[in-house]
C-alpha cells in the first residue's frame, strides 16, 4: 500500500519587519520668542514645562531637533498642530 | 479662569490696528506658505492646507476684531479664557512671521534676533516704525504667556 503522499507544509517565511518610525522635527526660527515654543510644546506634544524647555534650547543649541517618534499618522498630525503654533516643523521618515 | 488682560496705550492701539490693517490679510497666505506641507498624498495635502488657511484666517480676524474693541486710554483687550489666550498667541506670532517674510526680508536672521540694534537712524522710516510694531506684538505675547503659562518662562 502506497504511502499517502502527505504534502509538506510550507515552511513559514514570514519577516517581521518593525513598522517605519516617523520623526516630528522643529527647527530654530528667529521669530517666535522662546517662552512661546515652551508653550506650543506643553499644548501640542502635552508634556510639562521642564521637558519643553529642554527640547527648546536643544533646538536653539543644534538649530533643529526631534521632539516626538513613533506612528506616521500621529507624527502627521503633531507635525499640523505644532505649524498651526507657526513653528517650522516637518515630517521625516526615520533613517 | 480669570480673564486675560492685554493693556496698552491708545496710541499704540492706534498704530497697531493701523498695521493689523494692512498685514493681517496676508498673514494667513505666509503662514500657509511657510509650512512644509507633505506632498506624497494628495489628499492629505490638501487637507493641510486647508486647515492651515482657515485656522490663519479665523486668527486675523480674532485679533482684529480684538484691537477694535479695545477702547479708552489705555486700551484693554480682554480675552474671556484659554482657548482664546491660545489663539491670541497663534495669531500674533503669525502677523510676526508676516512682517518678517514682507516687511524685512532684507534683514537677516541673526540681526532680526537681536532687533533692538537694528531700530536706527539707517532704516527707513516705515521699516522702523515696522520694527517697533514688530516688538510691541512680542510684547503683547510675552505679557499673555506670563498670565497664561508663568512656568513656561525662565
């Protein structure tokens, strides 16, 4: 008796790759006073006082910094929210 | 929440509505033009934009509206509570921004951080008198984060 052909299961290959991070980065500007990015921080990223001033003078010291990482669609839309503050901030894929 | 109190004389009242006047209107175009947008989806992009443009264009009209109910000497312009302290905010960093890109594109960053040297005799009359208004509207935003959020300056 024929020994039925048991079909091999196909070996699993699946790569798991982590999902792209996505920076929201601010870069210096000239206009807005420092007290005033402190603030669109705390309204915008909702972290207190110290953590928004420490992120502030990062990016008056190095002229941009990233302020938050993680999903495209959230960092899509701190990215809107801090530009309706009227700070220069951009989207970029994680390297 | 007590009400927030912006006060000035009303000669600057009269100097900045004058100005408002004139650059408001586009403040909303160069705070559009200004942001980098993400291009890659049409749609997405779209949105941003018009999300931009509609929340400038409320803001010129808040502080408009705002400098002209601000009567008697001196001027007081009371604003009811935080969401519209916030927008306040918003708004008179965006007539900066427009004075920067219109009024003093000729000026450099660096001289425009420490404006205070600039305001002589070697400026034309009306970027001075620009320049004065520029500081005033930082004023103005200084005194409402020091009611609004104290913790956020040094």
């Amino acid at each position: 008796m024929a020994k039925p052909k048991i079909k091999s299961e196909p070996k699993a290959s699946t790569q798991v790759s982590a999902a792209p991070h996505w920076n929201v980065v601010v870069l210096n500007d000239p206009i807005n006073y420092q007290g005033y990015v402190v603030v669109a921080f705390m309204n915008v990223l909702r972290i207190g006082a110290p953590e928004a001033k420490r992120l502030m003078r990062l990016i008056h010291a190095e002229g941009r910094a990233t302020v938050w990482t993680g999903s495209r669609e959230r960092a899509e839309m701190l990215v809107l929210e801090l530009q309706q503050w009227h700070l220069d901030a951009r989207l970029e894929a994680d390297a | 929440m007590p009400e927030l109190r912006l006060t000035m004389t009303k000669e600057a009242r009269n100097v900045l509505s004058d100005l408002l006047r004139l650059i408001a209107p586009a403040a909303a175009r160069v705070s559009v033009n200004r942001a980098d947008v993400p291009a890659a989806d049409e749609d997405i992009a779209g949105f941003w934009v018009e999300t931009l443009t509609a929340q400038a264009s409320e803001e010129a009209r808040l502080l408009a509206v705002a400098f002209a109910g601000a009567k008697g000497d001196p001027a007081v312009i009371v604003l009811a509570n935080e969401a519209q302290g916030q927008a306040f905010l918003r708004a008179l960093s965006a007539v900066r921004l427009a004075l920067r890109d219109l009024v003093f594109a000729d000026i450099t960053d660096a001289q425009l951080e420490h404006a205070e040297d600039l305001d002589d005799e070697s400026l034309p009359t009306e970027k001075r008198h620009a320049l004065a208004c520029y500081a005033c509207f930082g004023l103005l935003q200084q005194s409402l984060i020091a009611q609004l959020y104290p913790e956020a300056l040094d």
